[in-house]
C-alpha cells in the first residue's frame, strides 16, 4: 500500500507495453475511500520548440495526425531518446522537422498534457538565430510544409481552429510571455 495525495495505491501492474508508451492499472481507494482503478498511459518526455527566425516569425510544421484524422499545424516536436536530455532533443527534432538548426537556445518552462491520463513531460524551448542544415526527415515524419507566421497570426489561427493541438497552444502561450531576449 502507497499513499499518493490523498489517493491510495493498493498494487499496480503494466497491462500493456510498447515502444512508445506503456498502461498501468492501479487498484486504489479514492480520495472519500471508495475502491477503484485508475489507468495511467506512460510516455517518453518530450520536447518542443518554438524557434524564431531573424524577421521574429515562428516555425509550424503541418503533419498529418492519424489519431485524429486530419492534418495539424505544430510547432516542431518529439519523444526524448533513450538518455538523451530535452535540449538535445529539441534540437534534432528541430533539424528533423524543419530542416533548421539554431544557434540561441532558451527553456521556457514543463507542461504536463492530459495529467489526468498521461504521465509525460513535455519540455519547452525557444530557439532563435536559425540556419539551414541542407537536411531533414520530413517526409519519414509525415510533415508536408514548414511555414513562418508572426505570433499574432500563430493565435489568430488558434482563434479559427487552425491550431488545434493543446501542446502547441501552450508552448505559444510560454513564448508570448518570455522574457526578451
């Protein structure tokens, strides 16, 4: 028995893995001491980028999204490696999905996405002073454009629905509000 909160965990088993995250199922008495389960789906951290070029307009990448079956504009993003830090993620998932690298670097805080389900940690980085790398792999992640926008045009696309991953709203909100560089 484990308290966690006023939760408490009576066992816990995986009940299905994969690459890419893992079920576990707790038995636990709720918070007013009634029995019950709780699912949690465990992931990989992971680590997004909202990069700048030199005009201050931010990178989106449109990638189609198979679970919800339709296409998305996103800022760059990915699972951390096995061992390889947030920061270092960022940056090959900004070359894997732009095609840029940046030379400026800058945490913006760690967000918790769908924390009554998921157990992730999703990094935030803001990126500035982009190069072309002459390389990428947007055609293995199923990106078929990069485009720039200005923050204002990022959140009137929000407003219309264009922008709809709660992922990438939240890193634009922490870029909105970041200290100047």
């Amino acid at each position: 028995m484990q308290r966690r909160g006023p939760w408490v965990q009576l066992s816990s088993s995986v009940v299905h893995t994969n690459p890419w995250y893992s079920v576990r199922r707790d038995e636990v008495l709720r918070p007013d001491g009634t029995p019950g389960d709780y699912f949690t789906v465990e992931s990989s951290p992971a680590s997004f980028v909202v990069a700048f070029d030199d005009n201050k307009r931010l990178a989106l990448v449109r990638v189609y999204r198979y679970t919800v079956e339709r296409w998305s504009l996103e800022v760059p993003a990915g699972s951390c490696e096995p061992g390889e830090s947030p920061l270092a993620a960022a940056k090959r998932e900004l070359g894997e999905e732009t095609g840029f690298r940046a030379s400026d670097w800058a945490p913006l805080g760690l967000l918790y996405p769908a924390n009554g389900l998921l157990r992730e940690e999703n990094h935030v980085f803001a990126a500035r002073g982009l190069s072309q790398t002459g390389t990428d792999d947007r055609a293995g992640e199923g990106i078929d454009d990069v485009r720039f926008v200005t923050v204002e045009q990022a959140w009137g696309l929000v407003a219309k629905g264009e922008i709809s991953d709660a992922q990438s709203v939240a890193a634009l909100g922490l870029a909105t509000y970041m200290p100047s560089w």
